[in-house]
C-alpha cells in the first residue's frame, strides 16, 4: 500500500494504465498520451478522494474507472492545468451518485477508510496510531458529503479555497461556510469519540 491505494496483485502504474486503456477505445480520437498522463498524475489523489468521500473499498476501482471514462470523453473540453480540478470534481458527483445507490440497496461499507495518510501504517506501528486513525476516519464518515467534500480538500489535500471553489463548482462564500461547518462539526465529533473512548 501507498499514499492509502493499495497494489493488489499488480503494480500500480499497471493499474493505471490498465484502467485508462479500459477506458479509452482503440478508435477513440482523445490524445491518448494527454489522457495517461493526467491519470498518472491524478490517480492516488483520485483514489484517496473517492475513498475519504465514503465510497467503499470495493467499488472504488469501478468509481475511478467511471472518472477516467468522463475524463476520456471530454478531455478536449478540459483546459490544460485544470485537469486536477475536472477529474475531482468528477470524482465528487460520482461519489455522490455511488452513495445513493448504497443507501438505495442499504449496503454499508464496514471496511475501515484506509486511505488517511500518504504513510501506511506496519505492524510494528502503535496500537495507539491505529486506534487514532481509524477513529478520524469514523469521524469523518459522519460530515455529510457537502462538508466532507471541502473539508478532505482543504485539509487532506491541501487545496486553496479558489480550487476548492473551482473544483466544486461553489461560490468562494459558499466554500468558507462549509469548510468553517466541518471544522466545527468534526471537532464536536472527535470531543465527543475521544470522550467514549473513541468509539463516535
């Protein structure tokens, strides 16, 4: 595991490329070259966004492959140094409609969000480290999707708030409100968790 995605059974530029291959036909006109290079610029950052915004382990795969099939449609109309912005925002709508789903057919994701830290946690880590880290992530799968949105940008993958906005398609106002909401929200959720002894 890296940066919270894991190898599997294949490197992970294999897996890159295995998936923007997938999504792009071999009569496709889309500059093939621009298209992998922007997944593998964006792949971990896609990944750890998907899986901070709740989607489960098991559709996350599915979930990056749906980004890079819109990516790969309408690469023409992406400017180039925005690709970051059009391929999270993307990624924002489709966690959106992959937790409907979930919730339409009631299915919960039980495994832990392991996508917190660029750093992966060894067996000889503290059981302390593992509790913390999995008790952010508990917390943070309580901020409704709005706010977690902002919050994992701001926080986690230290955008500014003019991407936040861009990325989000949000007014600049709109933005600080939701980042100022989670920050409160989740401060009051992580009192609380640590107070029970960290079970939120």
């Amino acid at each position: 595991m890296r940066g919270g995605v894991p190898f599997k059974q294949v490197s992970m530029l294999q897996h890159r490329l295995s998936l923007t291959s997938a999504a792009v036909p071999a009569t496709s006109p889309v500059d093939e070259a621009r298209l992998r290079g922007v997944v593998d610029a964006n792949f971990d950052a896609l990944w750890r966004f998907l899986r901070r915004l709740g989607v489960p382990e098991s559709d996350v795969d599915d979930a990056v492959q749906e980004v890079i099939l819109v990516l790969a449609r309408k690469l023409d109309q992406v400017t180039v140094g925005s690709e970051r912005s059009f391929v999270l925002s993307t990624a924002f709508r489709i966690a959106s409609d992959t937790r409907r789903r979930l919730k339409r057919r009631r299915e919960v994701d039980d495994s832990p969000l392991r996508a917190l830290s660029s750093a992966e946690l060894d067996p000889e880590q503290t059981a302390e480290q593992r509790r913390l880290t999995l008790l952010f992530a508990q917390v943070l799968e309580q901020l409704s999707l709005e706010l977690r949105a902002v919050f994992v940008l701001y926080e986690l993958e230290e955008f500014t708030m003019a991407e936040i906005a861009t990325t989000l398609e949000l007014p600049p106002g709109t933005v600080a409100s939701r980042l100022r909401r989670a920050r409160e929200k989740f401060e009051q959720l992580a009192t609380e968790a640590l107070g029970k002894g960290g079970a939120p």
